[in-house]
C-alpha cells in the first residue's frame, strides 16, 4: 500500500468528484482528500455522499456533500456556484457517476438508451458547461472515468458501451479544444470489485479475474491512484489520453 502521508500532491486543490457517495468515486475522494484536496462529495445518494465525508473527517481530511444528479443542467450550475461561493475555484472534476440497463439495442426501451447517454456521456459536456471558466483560470483539469468496454464491444450492453466509447471521444476533443490550459484525460477500469458488482455470481467475478493478466479483479483504490497521478503534476504532459487501469484485461484475449 502506498505511503500517502509522503504525498501532498493536493493541498489547497479543490476536486469535485461524481458518484462520489460509492466504489471508485468513493476511493478517489479518499485519495485527494487523503493528499490534501479539499473534495466535493457529489452524488444522487445523499446518505452515501454524507458517509464519504464523515470518513473522510475521520482522518483529518476536508470535504463536504453536494446532491448533483449529473443528468440534471440546474444540478451542475447550483454544483458550480456552490463551489464558486465555498472556494472561489476549482482544480479537478473527476466524471464518474454511471448508469447502466443492459440489453442489446434492439430490445433496449429507447427511454432507457436515452438516460445511459445522459448520465454517462452527456454530463461530461453537463460538466463542461458548469465548470470550464474556474478550470481555465485555475489551469486545472477533467478527469473521466470511461472504461475498457469503451473500445470492446460486449453482448448484451449497448448504451453503455456507447456511452463510454464517446466519453473517450469527448475526452480527445475536449483536450484539443481546451488546451493548454486545461489537461483532460480519462481511466478505463477493467473488473474493479464495487457495490456495483454486489448479487454477481462468484463465478462471474472469477471469469473476469481469470480474463486479466493480473490473475484477479481489481479495487477502487487502484483505480483512484490512477485518477490521482492524471490529475497530478506528475502528470503534467498528459493530455488526451487514456490510462487502463485493468489488470491487463485487454492485454489477454481469452480466460485461462
Ligand atoms: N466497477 C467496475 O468494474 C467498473 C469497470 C469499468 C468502469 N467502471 C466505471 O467506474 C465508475 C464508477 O463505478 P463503480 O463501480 O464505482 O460504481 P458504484 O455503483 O459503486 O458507484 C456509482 C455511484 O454513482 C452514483 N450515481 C448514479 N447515478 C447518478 C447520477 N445520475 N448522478 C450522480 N450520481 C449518480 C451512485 O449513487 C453511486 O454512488 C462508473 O463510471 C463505471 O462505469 C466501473
């Protein structure tokens, strides 16, 4: 486990955080606060965001709660001036709230489609829209959760996979578009053991194990080193990219 008493890679940083209140949002909270961010605990689960923070006090860190349905235009502008008022800047938006209704695309109620797009893709424009003004002035940077099945088609997952391939897209494109002073960038979690696996079958989380060439599913703090070492100085000629975090899982074609 990393030392992160030795890492204060964020202090006097603002990190706003979506679906913050569960899993990777959850850990990467943790992490920018444990590394000296101030963090935005925003979720739609309102007693999930309360108990990120109140761990996050535990250990000394700040934070606090903002109820923001990502899918919501008037959630994001009353997001952005309650940090505009709190802090008077903003240094990181972290996009990684998700829906997700599987079915192939002909069976998926078109309502359906429609609300993955809006929670997964379009609330990156959403947070584009709200924040991009404090982003220039504060040269800070976006940081978007898609995910391997961005680039890998799976049956049975349409707007999902849909969802996540234009996320990277628009990962690109707002890089270019907002460059230099804006890095944007984006993780593509493989199988990472989350509240959102809970009632999978052990040997559904087994088969995806053995699909990596890690040998084994991977935890919301992997990924949320990750998403801090891109919104890192560290980090600082990376713009336009993507990081799999997957434990090699797009590396091995088959599960052995
Ligand atoms: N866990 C994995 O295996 C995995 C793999 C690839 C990608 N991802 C991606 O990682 C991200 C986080 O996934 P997780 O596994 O930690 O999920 P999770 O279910 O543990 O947490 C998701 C959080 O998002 C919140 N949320 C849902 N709809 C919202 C909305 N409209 N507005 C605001 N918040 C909302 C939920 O309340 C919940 O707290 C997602 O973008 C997901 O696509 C996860």
């Amino acid at each position: 486990m990393t030392d992160l008493t030795a890492m204060n890679r964020f202090v006097d940083r603002i990190a706003v955080i979506t679906g913050a209140g569960s899993g990777i949002g959850a850990a990467t909270s943790r992490r920018f606060a444990s590394e000296g961010a101030s963090v935005v605990v925003a979720d739609i689960d309102d007693d999930a965001a309360a108990s990120v923070v109140e761990q996050i006090e535990a250990s000394g860190g700040d934070a606090w709660a903002s109820h923001c349905d990502v899918s919501s235009t008037a959630d994001w502008k009353a997001l952005a001036e309650a940090v505009e008022t709190r802090h008077g800047r903003v240094d990181v938006v972290h996009n990684n709230a998700f829906t997700r209704v599987f079915g192939a695309a002909h069976e998926l109620a078109e309502a359906d489609w429609e609300h993955q797009i809006s929670v997964n893709l379009s609330s990156v424009y959403r947070s584009v829209r709200a924040f991009m003004p404090a982003l220039r002035a504060s040269k800070g940077c976006i940081v978007n959760t898609a995910s391997v099945r961005a680039v890998l088609g799976f049956p049975g997952d349409a707007a999902y996979t849909a969802s996540k391939g234009g996320m990277l897209a628009l990962t690109r494109q707002l890089a270019v578009e907002y460059g230099p002073e804006v890095r944007v960038n984006a993780v593509l979690p493989g199988p990472i053991l989350t509240p959102s696996w809970n009632g999978a079958d052990d040997s559904v989380v087994d088969l995806h194990a053995r699909s990596t060439a890690a040998g084994r599913v991977g935890s919301p703090d992997e990924v949320a080193a990750a998403v801090c070492f891109l919104a890192s100085a560290d980090a600082s000629y990376i713009t336009g990219a993507s990081l799999a975090v997957d434990g090699g899982f797009m590396a091995k074609k088959d599960p052995s």
